[in-house]
C-alpha cells in the first residue's frame, strides 16, 4: 500500500515537470518568434506578369507600406523595441535584422513591379 502512494505520488511529480518543461518551451519559441514583426515580402510574385497596370500600381502601394512598416519598427522609441533591449536583448537584435530584410525585399519588389509597369507601357 505504502509502495503503491509512493509510486502514485512519483508519478504525479514527473508528469507536473513535464508540463512545466513543456510550457516553458512554447513559452520561449513564443518569446523568440514574435520578436521579429515587418512583414518580409516576395520580391517576385507568381502572377505579377499577369497583373495589368491597375493591380501593378496596387501592388507597388502595398510595397510601399510594407516599407514604411518596416521603417516604424526599426524606431528605437517603438514600444516593441524598448521591451526586447529591457527583458530580451537578443530580441532586439533579430528585430533589426528583419526589419533590414523586410526594407529591401519591398524596395526590390517596387522595382520589380515598376519593370514590369515599363515594359507594359503603363
């Protein structure tokens, strides 16, 4: 019986340090992930020949504000940035690279479409 209620009793222990090891982790890939905000375009879409000189001028406004976005998250003073320097330094680091990488696939993309813009005659 005394075996038993031992038994029980490690079992129970072990199966709380796995949830907490597991919780820890997607706590961490949480963390690490949302460090990195800009949205980092394509630079050439599979339909972009087909896109008449409308769609191409959207999508170069897109392009555009998807810069900008990158541009307003790489601002020291943006909340989101304070935050990794103060608890994740690390975080900050991955924020600027992506925000680095994000800025140049939409500056490529622009000039992608505004290719394809002057070789449609737009």
């Amino acid at each position: 019986m005394v075996e038993r209620t031992i038994l029980d009793n490690c079992k129970k222990k072990d199966k709380h340090n796995i949830m907490k090891k597991i919780a820890t982790i997607l706590s961490l890939i949480l963390f690490c992930t949302s460090c990195a905000t800009p949205t980092v375009v394509n630079v050439i879409g599979p339909n972009d020949n087909k896109l008449n000189c409308k769609e191409l001028s959207a999508e170069i406004s897109r392009a555009n504000q998807y810069a900008d976005e990158a541009q307003k998250a790489k601002k020291m003073s943006n909340p989101h940035n304070i935050g990794a320097l103060l608890f994740f330094l690390p975080g900050a680091g991955i924020t600027m690279k992506n925000v680095e990488e994000a800025a140049k696939a939409a500056k490529e993309r622009t000039l992608h479409l505004n290719n394809l813009k002057e070789k449609k005659n737009c």
